[in-house]
C-alpha cells in the first residue's frame, strides 16, 4: 500500500515538474532591437526546444493516466489485486515507464546540445553566441532544462518502483516463474 501511494506521490511531482518545464519553454521569448531591426527569438528557433516542449508535455500526460490507474487501485481495490491479473499490467506500465524515462533523457540532451551551441556558438559555421544578446531568454531554457532532468530523475525512481512491482510477483528461486498466490 505505502509502495503505490509513494509512486502516485512520484508520478504527481513528476507531472507538476515536466509541465512548469514545458511551460518555461514553450512561453519563453524575448525581443531586441539589433542594428536596426528587431529581432524576436523564441522555442521555435531551436528545433531540440520543440521536441523538449512535447516530450515534456507527453510525458506529464502519460504520468497522469498512470497516476489515474495509481488512485484508481488505491482506492478501488486497497493494494489487493490477484497476481495472475496484474502481471499483465505490470509488465505493460514497467515497459512504458522505460520508455518515457529513455524519450525524455535523450530529449533533454539534445536540448541541452544545441543550447550549449548557442551559447558558445561556433566559428566553422558561422553561428553567434545568442546568449550574449539574450541573456533572459537564455537563463530561462537552462532553468526548464535543469527542471526537465529532476523531473527524469523522479521518472527514474518511478520506474525502480515498477520494476519492483513487477519483479516480486516472479519467484527468486525459478527464473521469471510465477510465485505460488
């Protein structure tokens, strides 16, 4: 009973951490006047960014459905479900959380990649350090990318949980055979 009511806990800090980093980069513009002109850079300029706002936003989705079936055995069935009927579903949401932990590790690092590049820039290829002229809008995507990593992190301990929900319905003596219920 405690080990669900700590993964709902997880998956809700987890949904209220990758939606405040989606929304940090999806709203995150700033405008200047450069020689003349006037010069508005938003997510949409980088390409990583776009993936990290739908990553971020999909996987707050996908722990909301999970924090849905979490409440639902919870209050429905008190922790007590047949094993034969859960394995299914163990196996099913373990696999998904790997899944979404992975997706949104390498989102993130590729967001991270490119925003390095921006703020370093590069000679070869003739691209500006941006950050020097967009400093606020720099600052804002390094804190949503450093919420997306904790985020990743409590996905990570989310899925240690589901590994452990899975794995202790098996018996340690006979590898991936039922225990007896």
């Amino acid at each position: 009973m405690d080990k669900q009511k700590t993964e709902a806990f997880l998956r809700l800090c987890s949904i209220l951490i990758f939606v405040l980093a989606g929304c940090l980069v999806r709203f995150d513009t700033q405008t200047k006047f450069i020689i003349f002109s006037k010069r508005k850079i938003t997510f949409k300029d980088l390409n990583a960014l776009q993936a990290l706002v739908y990553a971020a936003f999909g996987a707050a989705g996908y722990n909301l459905l999970q924090l849905s079936r979490c409440t639902f055995f919870i209050i429905c069935f008190h922790g007590n479900l047949s094993k034969s009927s859960y394995r299914y579903l163990a196996w099913i949401c373990y696999l998904l959380d790997q899944l979404v932990v992975y997706l949104t590790f390498a989102t993130n690092s590729t967001a991270i990649e490119q925003s390095m590049l921006v703020v370093t820039g590069m000679k070869e290829y003739q691209w500006a350090k941006w950050c020097y002229k967009y400093t606020r809008f720099c600052f804002q995507i390094g804190g949503a990318i450093f919420c997306s990593y904790v985020a990743c992190c409590l996905m990570a301990f989310t899925t240690f949980l589901s590994a452990f929900n899975l794995f202790r319905l098996y018996s340690p003596n006979k590898f991936l055979c039922l225990k007896n219920a």
